[in-house]
C-alpha cells in the first residue's frame, strides 16, 4: 500500500476472450505467424498479464489454416504461462438473428462431434474453451467431447431456456459467455435465455463490462445474482481495438467503428466485439463501486483461471497491476524509463 494506505497491488488480469488488436484479427483467413506474435506482444504490454485468443465463427479453411499457427506460436517459450490456449467461440451456435450475433450465419454449423474433433486437431491439443449453443440437438454430445480434449465447454449466442442449460449443466459445461449479450434484443419478459442463465447455479458468468455491453444495473443484477466468485470479466475485444473510427469487417461480416469506442453492424445495431482493453473494461466496473478489491482481484484472475482449470503458479509475471481504493480506478505501472506521449485510461507513467 502507499502512504495513505490505499494503493493495492492486484494478482493480474486474464482475460479469456481476445479476438485480436491494432488490426490484426485471429479469424482473418490469412493470418501470420508473425502477425499473431504480434499482436500477442502488443496486448501483454497494454491490456491483460495473460489472455486467450479467441476465433469466432469461421471458414473451415481459415479454421484449418489459423489454428495450427496460433498453436505453434503458443508453444513458443516467449509466450509460455501469457498465452494459455485458445478460445473457439462457435461454429456451433444458433443460426437465428440475435442469438447469433455478428457470427456469420453461412459458417455456422450444426452439432457435429467429426468436425469438432478436426478443430481440435489442428488446435493441437491448446483449445481450453469451446462456446456452443445450449438448444441445439446435439449440443450434450459436443461438451462431452470437448471436455475429453481438455477443454471447458461454455455456453452462448441461443435462446436456450432453463431445461436446455439444465442439461448442459449435467453435461459439465460451467459457464455462460458473455452473459446478457448474443441475445435478441427484445425477449420474453421470463422465459429467455439471460433469465434462464442466472437461475442455474451451476453456470458461472462471463461479463463483458467495456460501457457499452451491459448497462450498470445489469452488471449489477448479474454480480448479486451470481455472485463475484462466479463471475469472470472478458473484454471480448475485437482487432478493430485501437483503430480509428471508420466502416470495417468483423468474421466476415461489415461493421462500424463509431467514435464512442462502439462497435456495431449497421445493419441491426447488434454490437460485434469491444474495442475496451481488459484493463479499461476492470476499470469501468471498477468505477460502479459494486465490488471491494478482493472482489475486483477474484473477477479478472482467480475466477478466469478457475474457469480453464489453471493455477496463479502457471502464470508468468507481467506488468504490475495496482488498485487505488479511493479513486476506484487500476493502473499498470511501467518499468522506467519510458517515453509516453501522454498516459491513455488505466496506465499511469
């Protein structure tokens, strides 16, 4: 602590929904090895002590062609204990508008353990999170296959009712991602999916909390609902993160960069992926004086890692992560010296 006793060191943050920064997109068909490094080296410095790439819907060739190289680079000693597996975020989920989100309907598929089992091949062994639908048939048989290989089957992008995650639940899938979002827009006042989602106490909680996914008070109803020990916060932050505003493409699909950090397509208003840091993210729901600093420290590192089966151990040092309890605000604090043309939101020189 500082001086006045409110300056608290954090244990990191990981972050378990990264689809890409500054432009370089973990789904683009024509990924690098280079470019992947990257973009990993980028997000290290500024956004997560450690994260997991994450690919969404996609091609079968660019599934085939992104994951080996993704793999490869995660076996690398340079990103050993940052770089902890990878994140499939589809193709299993329903096709429906809304549920759906900014996945592309054509790439979509239906429950299908063969081509699971490819996917995970060419992951080579490093996928730790598969995302499907609850209420597609066939889903159960998927989480028991994807849990054989090692990953943590999460659930998403449906109109799943309460008997569908029920099911999935004994399946052994443990959590919802990004709870309140690939969601219609307007649903049922009680039976839908975000309701059904809170009252299973056997699925932990992914929240987006960037400003612009959930309003306050859903935050709010989720966190007390669930409880801090089983939420985990993403940034799901898109590769469009760091750009300037302007019209671009998300997984194939046409999107907008508004200047308020939005990303959205134009077409339905449905917002495609974050622009926020995982550090920005923590920084806004720090700023709800919601949770104390234990709380905050269990959201972004113990609950994540609990959720992919990792351990603090296994971790590799990263930047110091630091809390000030008066302000309610998190910085990481930077090695000196360091030529900064001016501090942007949650770096202090």
């Amino acid at each position: 602590m500082n001086a006045q006793g409110r300056t608290i060191e954090m244990p990191g943050l990981i972050d378990l929904q990264v689809n890409g920064y500054r432009g370089v997109d973990f789904c683009d068909p024509a990924l690098t090895a280079g470019a992947f490094a990257r973009a990993c080296r980028w997000i290290l410095e500024a956004a997560a002590t450690a994260f997991v790439p994450t690919l969404i819907t996609s091609s079968r060739r660019t599934y085939e062609h992104n994951l080996p190289i993704i793999a490869e680079v995660l076996d690398s000693p340079e990103f050993r204990g940052r770089v902890l597996g990878i994140h499939l975020e589809g193709p299993f989920i329903n096709p429906q508008a809304g549920a759906r989100g900014a996945h592309k309907a054509e790439w979509i598929s239906p429950p299908d353990v063969g081509y699971l089992k490819r996917l995970l091949k060419w992951a080579r062994g490093k996928a730790v999170i598969l995302t499907l639908a609850a209420d597609v048939d066939g889903a159960e048989d998927l989480a028991r296959c994807a849990q054989d290989h090692g990953a943590a089957v999460f659930l998403g992008h449906h109109l799943a009712g309460e008997e569908h995650l029920r099911r999935l639940a004994m399946a052994g899938a443990t959590a919802v991602t990004h709870l309140g979002n690939g969601v219609p827009a307007q649903l049922h006042r009680h039976n839908n999916p975000v309701v059904a989602a809170l009252g299973e106490d056997r699925l932990a909680a992914t929240l987006i909390t960037d400003g612009q996914h959930l309003p306050a008070a859903m935050i709010k109803t989720i966190l007390r609902t669930k409880g801090p020990a089983n939420c985990a916060v993403i940034s799901d932050i898109a590769h469009l993160a760091g750009l300037s505003p302007g019209r671009y493409e998300v997984g194939g699909q046409p999107v907008v960069l508004a200047d308020s950090g939005r990303i959205y397509d134009p077409a339905t208003g449905y917002l495609a992926g974050s622009s926020a840091t995982m550090l920005e993210c923590m920084n806004y729901l720090a700023s709800l004086d919601l949770l104390g600093a234990d709380q905050l420290a269990a959201v972004a590192f113990d609950n994540p890692l609990r959720l992919i089966g990792r351990q603090p151990h296994e971790i590799a040092a990263g930047p110091k992560i630091h809390y000030d309890t008066a302000a309610r605000y998190l910085y990481r604090v930077l090695p000196a010296p360091v030529n900064l043309k001016g501090p942007r939101l949650g770096q202090r020189p």
